[in-house]
C-alpha cells in the first residue's frame, strides 16, 4: 500500500485518534516503539493522579 494511502486510512480525521495508557516508567520506551513504526507525531497528552474528580489543565 502506497504511504498516501496509509496516511489517509489512519489519519485521526477519517479513523479517530489512537489512545494508550501506560506507566509513567515505561512512557519512553512506549513513545519510542511507536516513533519506530513511523508515528512521528506521538506524544503524552496527560497523566493521570490519584483524587477525586477530573481536573484537565
């Protein structure tokens, strides 16, 4: 499959985005893995503590 089409079939417009949780501990490594496969644009969009109740900042 050409790289036009596979961007087209996983782009987070047409296909919804990809969300993963892990522990903060093993976060590089996660990110890497991903980076591997060619998903330059992952990042950490949060991080979750212990409480009470949702805070997004």
């Amino acid at each position: 499959m050409p790289e036009w089409q596979r961007a087209l079939l996983t782009d987070p417009q047409t296909s919804g985005g990809l969300l993963v949780a892990c522990s903060a501990d093993s976060e590089s490594e996660v990110l890497a893995e991903f980076r591997k496969h060619g998903f330059e644009s992952v990042c950490r969009i949060g991080r979750m503590v212990a409480g009470q109740g949702v805070s997004v900042v």
